[in-house]
C-alpha cells in the first residue's frame, strides 16, 4: 500500500513538474553611450589663424561636439567669437569684419607704454559685436589664455569682461602695450601656452583637439622694430607649443602657407586651408571620441 501511495505521489509531483511553465528568459542587456566631453585648444598666428574658422565649420558640420574652447592670442579672439553664440554662421559673418585695424591700432605715443600698438580697437571690435559682454554668459564655456608679465604664470581667464580678456589673450610683448587686469600686468599667452590645450583640459576636456598654426617664414628679413618684434614672437611661440601639443588628442595643422602675420585680406583661402585640415582629421578625431566613450546599462524602465 506504502508502495503504491509513493508511487501516486511521484505521478502526480512529475505532472505538476510538466504543467509549470518555464521560467521567461531574462531581459536583453540594454546599454547606453555617454560621450566625453570634447575640447578645442585654438592656438595664436595672427591673421593666418583665421584658418580656425574653417576647422571649427567642419567640426560643426561632421557633428563633432564642441562642449569646451580655449583660446591663445588670435585664438582667443575667434574663440570668443564662436563660444558667444555656439554658431560658426555667426562667427564666419563677425570675422569677415576684422580688419588688420581692429588689431593694430598703432601709436607713437604707446611705445613709451611698453608696446607699438595699444589695443584699444580691439576691445571696442568686440564690445560691439558680442552679444554677451562676460565670459560666464557665452554659449559655450570658454577660456582666454594670457601671461601675468611680472610672475610668468599661466592664466585663464574664464569669467570677467571678454573684451579685455581676449586684449591680454593677444597682447604680443614689445608689439602690444601690456593689459591691466585687477592690478596685474598680462601679455600675450603664446609666451608660456601657445595651443592652450591643458587650459582646455582643465575646463574638463576629456578629448582635446588643438589647432596648431604653423609659423611663417617672412620673404624678407624683418625691417623694423615692429616686424621684429613679431617674427621674434612667433618662432618663440612655435617652439614652445612644440612641447605642448603632445597632450592633444588630435592636432589639427591648416596649411596656411605663405600668408603674412598681419595680411588679413586672404580670409576666404584661411577658412579653406582650415576646413580642409580639419577633413584630414576628421578620422583621427572620431577615433578619439569613441575611445573615450563609456558604455553604461541603461536605467530600467519604470513599472508601470
């Protein structure tokens, strides 16, 4: 009797076995990307870094992010023209305005101030063209690199009056009278930072792309103290951001070739050799982005 009642009760256990439903198979894994926060170090060069311009155009175009901008001498001036709205359309209509005397208002007088050009009109070019006045209302969070003359730090200035930032930014010494900011005296950035890219990676850049504009080679030998001053200045500054261009991600290098420092009528031709440098690039750059991109489970969807 035992026998058969144990017998019964396997049947009946094995039955119950077969009618459970097998359990539903887990969810599929659903991921999500985080992008890194991508940086673009815009370096000095004069009228030839116009060619900025072009790279920040492709930039655009390809979708490439640009979350954080840093910019050196003529840098910092385009820089602060895009960071202002974020739209290169409303950079490339400002700086087909700029006129090599929007840059160097030269006077007599200001050579006994420290410099041949004082640096006036280009802080009036910019108060009348920003639609923001601080560096902590533009668009894009932005940095202007410039050099306290009497420490020889470092400094980014990353809020304050854009104006006189970007005057520091670009105040080349012995061309440009140095800039006072709450009692310190600046000059130009491309003396100790020429491509700001650790300026830009402070700003929390985890991909920095620099734009590196090569040094010109004058057809002639420098005639006077000004061209002097600025050739000296610019084989200065293209040997220091040699060293410094190791820590970019990506460097970008425009072609700008044989455009004088202060010839600001080729705008068209820069704008060209930076949008195509920027093309060259465009491999390398995406190469970097997607390195740096984290792959995270997705947040669960809630229960309804």
């Amino acid at each position: 009797m035992r026998f058969l009642l144990r017998a019964l009760l396997s049947v009946c256990l094995a039955l119950a076995a077969c009618a459970t439903p097998p359990p539903p198979p887990a969810p599929p894994m659903v991921w999500r990307e985080i992008p890194p926060v991508v940086g673009v170090a815009l370096g000095g060069g004069g009228a030839r870094g116009f060619a900025e311009v072009g790279v920040l155009r492709v930039l655009e175009q390809e979708r490439i992010p640009i979350d954080r901008v840093a910019g050196t001498s003529v840098g910092a001036l385009i820089g602060a023209l895009y960071a202002d709205s974020g739209s290169v359309v409303d950079l490339e209509f400002t700086s087909v305005q700029v006129a090599a005397e929007d840059i160097f208002d030269r006077s007599t007088l200001a050579f006994f101030s420290g410099g041949f050009v004082k640096g006036e009109r280009i802080e009036r070019f910019l108060e009348t063209h920003l639609k923001h006045k601080t560096i902590e209302g533009f668009v894009v969070p932005y940095a202007a690199v410039a050099v306290d003359l009497r420490t020889g730090e470092t400094v980014a200035f990353r809020q304050g009056p854009a104006a006189r930032a970007v005057h520091a930014s670009a105040a080349i010494p012995g061309v440009f009278v140095p800039v006072v900011i709450d009692g310190r005296t600046f000059v130009d950035g491309g003396v100790t930072d020429p491509v700001p890219v650790n300026a830009v990676r402070a700003m929390g850049a985890e991909v920095v792309i620099a734009v590196a504009i090569p040094a010109g080679v004058p057809t002639r030998p420098p005639s006077n103290p000004f061209e002097v001053a600025i050739q000296s200045s610019v084989i200065m500054a293209g040997e220091v951001g040699r060293c410094k261009l190791k820590d970019a991600d990506v460097v970008v290098t425009p072609d700008v070739g044989g455009v004088a420092f202060d010839d600001f009528s080729q705008k068209k031709r820069l704008f060209e050799a930076g949008m195509a440098a920027a093309r060259a690039a465009l491999p390398a750059i995406r190469s970097a982005i997607e390195a740096k991109t984290r792959r995270v489970p997705a947040s669960p969807s809630p229960v309804p």
